[in-house]
C-alpha cells in the first residue's frame, strides 16, 4: 500500500462548469477543458481530479483527498450579486451552481493552506471569495483596454501573447518570468475592480488592470492570474514555471499526507 501511495502523483481538484449543451434538446453537463486538465497532468505533473455535483458542505472532506486546487477559466462570468451589483448584461452566462462551491472553496483552501492557483475566472473568483469586487464590462470604462478576443480567431490566434503585463520586482512571479515585464493572452470581459484585501497585486497591464495576485501570508502557493497560462504550458518557459511552482506546492502536500490516510498534516 506504501508503494502505490508512494508512486502516486499529487492530486488537483478542478471545478466542473454547469452548462446546456446540445441542438434540438439542450441537456445539462458537467465540464471541465481538457486544456486545463492538461496543463495540471503535463505542467504540474499532477493527476486532475473532478467531484461532479459537489457541494460547498463537502468541501473539508474532499479537500482531505487532493493535493491543490485548480480554479478555471470559463465562457460564464461570477455571479455579480456576490460582489452587491446588478447584472449588467443578461446575455453573458452564469454559473450560480459553480459560485455557490468554488467561492467556498477559495476560503477553506487559504484556511487549511491547500495550494491554490486561478486562472481567468477562477482569478476573479479568489477576488469575489476575498471580498473583492469586479468590473463586470472593462472594455465599457473610460481608459481601459478591450482584454476580450475578438470573435471569430482560431484558437491558436486567441491565446497568442497581445499584450504586455508589468511584473512587481522581487515577486515570485518576476522569478519565474524572468523579468518584470512579458506578453500575455488576453479573453476576459470582466477584471479586477477593487482588490480583496489579504491580497498583494503582482503584475498590472498597461491600462493598470490588476492582472496577477497572490494571498498574502499564504502557508503554501496561492496565486492567480488573469491570463491563460495553461494553453500549450509546456511550449512557453514562463507558463511552465507558473505550473511547476505549483504542481512542487501539490507534491509537497502529498508527502506531508499520512500514508493510507486521508487526513492531512
């Protein structure tokens, strides 16, 4: 039994989306992208994991089971009655089933020091779970950048680098970019209104839109980005080192966890 926990890669829990898909008679799925699921097996070298129907109450024994977290990019935007506004535009998609789980989730992940690491929505999300707030249309606002894709790309057109970030010197995400400043993707409507507290910025576009962060104090990796660093990670050195920081943070827990036990440390 030693042997097969042993030889087991770090366990990280992705999110499933709740969407209707279909033509004629649109059925409800669970989703998850493969590029993300990707990314963690390749980049983090850990095994993604998904709980599908998951509750917020289940959420301390579930986090017993896995090594880290992985919150998600996805087409639905967080539900703004979280951060006290109206919706601004209907037409976008939410995800009220997946806001009721993952905001949970970003709270108890910083409480039981379980590494963390958003990307995209799941960046606005740590935000909202922290109490922040967000713009819901950044294009609209005077000043400010279009960050969304334009329709109709292909996706290899979508996810390449459009525009630069600046990188707060000294950060570990200076370190694993190698410099303060590097070209990123850009696909969201939505960004950071006012920063939760117990977060620190760690890169702005030129706009000055927070588009990194990591929690303050954290006992382990707890960072977020608002770009895409999981597309084809493992043909970009600083993607890669996003991922393997921490798939390191998930190994780490997984040596830390009794043998045969799902309890941790």
């Amino acid at each position: 039994m030693s042997q097969q926990i042993d030889s087991c890669p770090p366990l990280v829990w992705l999110p499933a989306d709740h969407r209707m898909l279909g033509h004629e008679h649109p059925m409800p799925y669970l989703v998850l992208g493969d590029k993300y699921a990707r990314a963690v097996h390749v980049g983090a070298r850990a095994q993604p994991v998904m709980f599908p129907l998951a509750q917020a109450a289940a959420i301390p024994a579930l986090l017993a089971l896995v090594d880290g977290v992985m919150l998600t990019g996805s087409p639905s935007n967080v539900h703004p009655s979280h951060f006290e506004e109206d919706v601004a535009d209907p037409t976008l998609p939410l995800d009220p089933e997946r806001d009721g789980l993952t905001l949970a989730l970003v709270r108890a992940c910083v409480e039981q020091g379980v590494p963390l690491l958003g990307v995209c929505r799941g960046y606005q999300e740590i935000n909202v779970a922290m109490g922040g707030t967000l713009h819901q249309q950044v294009q609209t606002l005077p000043g400010m950048m279009d960050h969304r894709d334009p329709d109709g790309l292909t996706p290899e057109a979508a996810y390449a680098p459009v525009h630069p970030v600046n990188i707060v010197p000294g950060t570990c995400l200076a370190e694993w970019a190698g410099g303060t400043q590097v070209l990123v993707n850009s696909l969201h409507g939505q960004g950071v209104n006012r920063l939760a507290p117990g977060l620190t910025a760690l890169a702005h576009a030129p706009d000055g839109l927070v588009e990194a962060f990591e929690v303050q104090g954290a006992r382990t990796f707890a960072c977020a980005v608002q770009w895409h660093p999981e597309w084809r990670c493992w043909e970009n050195p600083f993607y890669s080192a996003i991922f393997k920081a921490f798939g390191d943070a998930c190994e780490a827990r997984r040596r830390g966890r009794p043998k045969g036990s799902g309890e941790t440390t």
